[in-house]
C-alpha cells in the first residue's frame, strides 16, 4: 500500500491481520521468538511491517525465524480477509 493511502492506525490493523495469519500458518511463537507490528518512519511518511525478533542461542527460534522468511504466503488466507472486511464495515467513532 502507496505511503499516504491508508492511515497509521489502519495500515497498524493490517498488520496486526498479517500478524494473526502467520500465527495461524506457523502456530504460536516458540520461547526466544516474538512478532510483533513495527512501526517504520521514514520521509515520505510512515510504514508498517511485521518483524519477527529472536534469540539466535535458541534453536526453535531460530527456525521459527527462517521458516516464516522462506514460507510465508504471499496473499491474505480468508480468515484475513474476513478479519480486514469487518475492519473496513465497523463504525469509525
């Protein structure tokens, strides 16, 4: 998504659907490996990205680490796109 064409906080909400998804693809972070939605300033703005963190001494999280690099599906599985629709219909307050 173009920097600009979403605000922070819902370019935030799909990463946290991203977040969900790899959760469910790969299952819960093992001890030494955490995701979490980082939010990355730069001049034309603001961006959003999923990062895993992870102790390289841990083995389990050091592959936890490289199999979300290497299998990562390149699309939103319908338990995203279905989290990101009720996101877009819910009343702004």
């Amino acid at each position: 998504m173009p920097v600009g064409a979403a605000s922070l906080e819902e370019r935030r909400h799909e990463g946290r659907v991203f977040l969900h998804q790899r959760q469910r693809v790969f299952g819960p972070e093992p001890a030494g490996a955490r995701l979490r939605v980082m939010t990355c300033p730069h001049d034309g703005g603001a961006s959003t990205e999923v990062a895993c963190w992870f102790d390289p001494d841990v083995a389990a999280a050091v592959a936890y680490a490289c199999r979300l690099e290497a299998e990562t599906p390149a699309r939103g599985d319908a338990a995203a796109r279905a989290e990101l629709a009720t996101a877009a219909t819910a009343p702004k307050p």
